[in-house]
C-alpha cells in the first residue's frame, strides 16, 4: 500500500472511459521509496487511465530532471528524463510475464500509481552515471577528481620490481 495517498485511485468508482491525473513530483516522493540514487527532482507526470470492462490502460508522460551523483567524479549532475510507456493492469490470481502487464487481486479495490511512477523512473535511469560530454566529446566531470583518478592509473602501471623478480623464478629464468 502506498504511503501516498495522492496516488491511489480508487478505479472501482470511475466510470468506463478516459480519466487524467497529473502531478508534479519532488524530493519528498523519491524519499518516501527510500530512493537514494536520487539527489533531487522536479517531474510532471501525466497519468491517462482508460478504464475498460475487462481491463485498465495506465498510458504514463513524464518529463524533468533528476538529480544523480557521477559514477566517476561523484559530484552531482542533472539527467533529464522523458518517459512515455502505457501500463496495462488485469484483475485475476494469475501471474503475468509480461514486464508492462499487472496482475490486481480481484478484491483490490485501489491502483496505487505512485508504485508505477517510481518503478518506470528506476527502470529508465542509465546504469552507468557520468557527466554528460561537452560538444567537443570531452568528460565535464570535475576536473580535480579527473587528475586524481588519472594519477591512480597512472601509478597503477608501474611495475614493482619485486614482481620481476618473481616471474624470473616462474618462468625459469633466474
């Protein structure tokens, strides 16, 4: 159940036909999931539910920034997010395979968008998260942390001679 009440539909009331809900989303929605991977946001969701005799059509628009912290440089950047998915969600004791159709118990009573929002927002932001480049194709992560990972690679190709040794013992050669 969500801890949103905004978010809950009661669709058993709604007439067959189109209904639009819109909200804006902040913070305060990411931490109520415990979503960490997102510093900060500020998302216009669109949620057109069709309501059918057998079944619901949840079509999802949402546009915006996140806020995500750089796998590289770990400072903050915005990542712009543009999602358009339809949901499609079944009344039944049945499991679905399908990753867009949702299988509600029969006594539900209540659609929680907010699950969905949250879970198309997780699902759409990259698994890698860096700086986006500049025009020129070059990383606009921040500069001192670049010097400083590039003096780690750097360091990290100098051979101890120890290690020579060793190998000399390996392959036979000492």
């Amino acid at each position: 159940m969500s801890r949103l009440k905004e978010f809950l539909i009661a669709y058993v009331t709604l007439k067959e036909g189109e209904h639009k809900f819109e909200y804006s989303i902040g913070d305060s929605f990411f931490e109520v999931y415990d979503n960490t991977d997102v510093k900060a946001a500020s998302l216009n969701v669109l949620a057109l539910l069709n309501k059918k005799n057998t079944h619901i059509e949840i079509r999802f628009v949402i546009k915006g920034n996140v806020t995500l912290e750089c796998d590289r440089c770990l400072d903050p950047f915005k990542y712009g997010i543009n999602i358009e998915q339809t949901v499609y969600v079944k009344f039944g004791d049945e499991e679905s395979e399908d990753e867009n159709l949702y299988i509600l118990p029969e006594n539900e009573n209540e659609i929680d968008l907010a699950e969905f929002i949250d879970e198309l927002i997780v699902v759409n932001l990259p698994m890698r998260r860096i700086h986006p480049e500049d025009e020129d194709g070059n990383p606009t992560c921040s500069e001192k942390m670049l010097k400083f990972v590039n003096n780690i690679n750097n360091e990290g190709s100098v051979v101890d001679p120890r290690w020579n040794e060793l190998n000399k013992l390996k392959d036979g050669t000492s």
